[in-house]
C-alpha cells in the first residue's frame, strides 16, 4: 500500500527536477542565489541526456513501481518518455 504513494513522490520530485532543469534560468533573474543550483542540475540534466546515463530517480521510481507488482521491462522505462513524450504524442 505504501509504494503507490512513494512511486507518486519520486514522480512529483522528478518532475520538479526536471522543470527546475528547463525553467531554472527564469527563477535565477528573480532569485540570483539560485544561479548556481540551476547550472550544476543543468549540466547535470544534460549530460544525462546526452551521454546516456540513466537518473537515479527513475532507477527509484523503476524499482518501486516493480515492488508494486507492475511489470516493466528493463531499461525502456524512461521518465521523460512515459510522462511527458507520450502525453505530447512525440514517442
């Protein structure tokens, strides 16, 4: 009964991650403190994208969604791909 509700967590965590990856440079013209921050997640996010490297995040919410009981096949669950991608009709 437990991981339904982590599994939602990890998402909602990673969701902002991601936002704050995208959207971080429009907060640091209003909060400068937060330039820093914003460019380590940045180059972070990106050379996640761009290595291939796969976010711990998404290692969690696999790992959780499977002590669930879903059955998900090994590494082609992606967070982008199944919250945002599929939604946009991109994947």
């Amino acid at each position: 009964m437990v991981y339904p509700a982590l599994v939602l967590i990890i998402a909602v965590i990673h969701f902002g991650f991601v936002l704050f990856v995208i959207a971080g440079g429009l907060l640091a013209f209003h909060w400068p403190s937060l330039i820093w921050g914003h460019f380590l997640c940045a180059v972070y996010g990106v050379s996640i994208m761009l290595i291939g490297w796969r976010c711990p995040l998404t290692e969690l919410e696999v790992w959780l969604r499977q002590q669930k009981g879903e059955s998900i096949v090994a590494g082609e669950w992606e967070f982008l791909r199944h919250y945002i991608w599929s939604h946009l009709g991109l994947d």
